[in-house]
C-alpha cells in the first residue's frame, strides 16, 4: 500500500503567515519619486506594467510555500502488514429456500421479507470482522459453497446482495449445509473454526442428517452455531392468484430441537430471531464470543519528497533576485 504524508506537518502553518507579509509589503508603499517628465511613462499600458510589476511577489510567494512544503518534510511510504497470528476461520451457511420469502419482518416500517433482512445483518457482522477469514455456503433442497473462504469481505459481500430466494431449492437440507461447511474447514488451521447456520425450517432433504453434521463437525473442533429465524405462528406469504397479488398466512415450523442438539453438540449455542432487531443483536453476541485476536506487524518504509520542493524552491529565489535586479528592476 502506498500513501503520501509530511513527518512535520505543524510546519505547514507557517503558510498562514503569506497574507500577513503581503499585507505588510503593502502598507510600507509610501515611497514618493521626482521625475522631470512622465511623458513617456504615460505611452505604457497600467494593466500591462501592474502585471510585470507582480511577477516577482509570486515568484516570492511560491518559492516560500515550497520551502515551508520541503521544511515539513514530504515522504511517500509504503506500507506492508503482516498477520502474525491466525484469526477465526467462519463459513455462514444462508437457508435460501421457499419459507425464506415470509414477509413476517419489518424494515422502516414495511414489510420485507427474511432473506432481505438476513442479508442486511449478516454484511454489517462481515464488515466488523475484517481480519477474519469468511465464506458463505448456501443451501435450499442443495447445499453449495456460494463463496470459498477469503479475507477479501468485498467479494464475500457482493456474492451475499446477489442472493436469490430458490437459489438452491425450495426444501431444507441443513445436514448437507452442514457437510458442506465442514469439508471447507476442516483442514486449516486457524486459531477457531465456526460455522454459522441460519434457518427457518427443519431438515427435509438431502442424505446426511444433521445429527451426523453435527459429529463429524465436533470431531474436526469446529463450532456450529445455529440461527432458527422467524416469528412464531402463522407467517404472511404475498402470493399470485386469480384476483392478483394477495397474502396467505401458513405456519413455518422450525425444528428448534435439531438446532439445539447440533449447537450443544458443537460446544456452541442455539439462538432464536422472531424480528429484525433480535436477529442483529444474535450475531452481536457471536461476534463477542468468537473475538478474533490477530496480530498485525506493520512495516512501513518512507522515501523522502522534501527535493522536489527545496530545489523548485531555491531555483525560483534564484530567477526572482535575478529579474529584480535587471528586467524587473525597481527604483526606490
């Protein structure tokens, strides 16, 4: 990474003090001369000879702003970070299936649906853990890996906004989801390794069971919290019919039981969101309880800019003394 700053950047207020000298050179214009005709000093143009006459006050001028620019020591750098230690290794695991269109959530007052919601909480839980190593798999009636681990949260984001309810299928297959998340863990090492499940419904596809997810993710050390999302009871769905859009409300059972036996199982916890709010503060607390404590070593090197002013600078003293003393020679 390569940035530009002054080491002494105090000095740069002594750039205030040009209008005040300006000022002062102004005020002192009380020199009176005695001329025996102004004939032909009346053939020269005033805006003409007020021009020339200013040529050497900016040369002044700029040549002080460039030495006070050099005097406050200008460097490029260049920075390089290390990571000393390994942070927390975190796959999220997004139920993107038929249930996830209930409109049962709020956002400024209006309904939306859960993914929607699910989506906006989990990016601002991406963007707080920035030394963090994330990837995101999806699942529906399939489970795949929508984004393989990276610290690059970039990418991960913009894989996240393209979520599309049915991506994976209409049905639930957390087992799978659970598989998946674990063969990409498995094999790092990293000082923690988490998978954080979401979902609104219970296992109803897919060959491997959840339970079975559940020991093979224990076994490899790996946490799984769980997420059941959505209001108890009937939830709105906003559906096509013959007298146009128009919602129905149906039950969303979500198997709390199952999702508690594999946070318990995992060493982690099993949490419940019936509202956006709820759903925040739930990735809060994950994000408190899987605190990543990585060490960066930042080794800056500086290369110094301050010649590019100085000689600039002593160049124009030089080409203002000389006109000043010839072409544009004053008389007292």
């Amino acid at each position: 990474m390569t940035f530009f700053r002054f080491e002494d950047p105090w000095l740069l207020l002594l750039i205030l003090l040009l209008p005040v000298a300006a000022f002062m050179v102004r005020s002192n214009r009380n020199a009176v001369l005695s001329y025996s005709s102004i004939g032909r000093l009346k053939t020269v143009r005033p805006d003409r000879m007020g021009l020339v006459a200013s040529i050497p006050r900016f040369l002044k001028a700029l040549a002080f702003v460039l030495l006070i620019l050099a005097l406050a020591r200008p460097q490029e750098g260049h920075r390089r970070s290390q990571i000393l230690s390994a942070g927390v290794d975190i796959v999220l695991a997004i139920d993107t299936s038929g249930s996830m269109q209930a409109l049962d959530f709020k956002k400024e007052d209006k309904p939306i649906d859960r993914l929607e919601v699910v989506k906006d909480v989990v990016a601002e839980f991406i963007e707080n853990r920035e030394n963090d190593r994330m990837g995101m798999v999806v699942f529906g009636q399939e489970a795949f890996t929508q984004c393989p681990l990276t610290l690059d949260h970039d990418i991960l984001l913009s894989f996240l906004d393209d979520l599309k309810i049915g991506v994976a299928g209409d049905s639930t297959a957390i087992g799978s989801a659970i598989g998946i998340a674990v063969k990409r863990l498995k094999d790092l090492k990293s000082k923690s390794k988490v998978i954080i499940l979401l979902t609104d419904g219970r296992n109803n596809a897919g060959s491997l069971s959840p339970a079975q997810a559940a020991q093979i993710g224990k076994t490899f050390g790996i946490k799984i919290y769980t997420i059941g999302v959505g209001t108890r009871g009937k939830a709105p769905f906003l559906v096509d019919s013959l007298f146009g859009k128009q919602y129905i409300y149906q039950n969303v059972e979500i198997d709390e039981k199952t999702l508690q036996e594999i946070a318990e199982t995992t060493g982690a916890k099993y949490f419940r969101a019936t509202d956006r709010e709820s759903l925040k503060n739930i990735y809060q607390q994950i994000d408190n309880l899987e605190k990543s404590e990585v060490k960066i070593l930042d080794r800056s090197q500086y290369r110094e800019l301050f010649v590019y002013f100085l000689v600039p600078g002593l160049i124009i003293i030089i080409l203002e003394t000389l006109l000043s003393h010839t072409r544009l020679r004053k008389i007292p």
